[in-house]
C-alpha cells in the first residue's frame, strides 16, 4: 500500500496554553478524558486530483498561447494524470489521555465541571499527568479502487 507522505511531526504540538475540545471515552466502570492534540489524512497516490483546476487553467493559457503564436509545438502526453480517484486513505490522530481526572459513575454534569477543570489546569499550566497515544486507522487493500495492485502494479507486499 503506498500512501503520500508529508512531512508532518507528531509530539510537536503543545498541550498547555491551548483550548481544545476535551471529549470522553467511557467503559462499564469509568469514563477517561481525553482531547485529541492533531489528525493526519494520508491518501493513496492514486488518490483524487487535488490539481485538476491549476491544470485546467494551465491548458487554457496553452491555447490561449497557441492563437497567439503559429510556431509553438505541442508534445502529445499519453498520461496526463497518475490520479485515478482512489477513495482509500490512513488517519493518524494523536491523542492524550487524562489519567488523573478519570470519573467512575460519571453524569454530563460531572463530565462539564471536570472539562472546565482540565482547561483551566491546562491555561494555567499546571503539571498534568497525561497519557500520550497515536492512533492509526488503516482502510484495507480492497477499499483501493480504479487502480492495479500488487504484482500487476509490480509491488509486493508482505
């Protein structure tokens, strides 16, 4: 599976001073606070055509120019694009968990006042205890469409 890749780092992005949305993750005994700190997309190769606009009005301006010009030559581009609409992609998001302000028996009341509390212990910049993960949502290889794959497309996976 190929995927573009960016430069993009995770574990750069400050917890402190910032607002984010604190969300909830509960199970049968408790509920755990969390926000999460940044989200990646990564997409197929093959993905949509981000540039199909530039190009348009690029190949405009080329015919524009050869009404201008009689002398200008034209090479033929058999391939005028690699991106075939794939819909297949990757989330990456980091997360961070809130260890200290788990809630057991917890009510949309308790859920507010204890958000209201990690945002201001996060303004404030007070030492928190905290839970730092990556989370990576991967489509499987038959969500890749209009493409070849594999050995056609001379990749092997392992």
């Amino acid at each position: 599976m190929e995927y573009m890749v960016y430069e993009y780092k995770f574990n750069t992005c400050l917890i402190h001073g910032t607002q984010h949305k604190v969300l909830w993750e509960t199970s049968e005994d408790y509920a755990t606070p969390y926000i999460i700190l940044s989200t990646k997309r990564y997409n197929c190769h093959h993905g949509f055509d981000r540039n199909a606009a530039a190009k348009r009005k690029h190949n405009d301006a080329k015919e524009n120019q050869k009404v201008d010009h009689l002398y200008i030559t034209d090479y033929v581009i058999i391939q005028d694009t690699k991106k075939f609409n794939c819909p297949a992609k990757a989330i990456m998001k980091e997360v961070v968990y809130f260890t200290d302000f788990k809630l057991i028996n917890s009510s949309n009341y308790r859920k507010k006042q204890q958000s209201k509390e990690i945002k201001y212990s996060l303004l404030q910049k007070k030492d928190v205890v905290i839970s730092r993960k990556i989370i990576v949502e991967i489509h499987c290889l038959n969500d890749h469409k209009n493409h070849p794959l594999g050995k056609v497309l001379m990749l092997e996976f392992s």
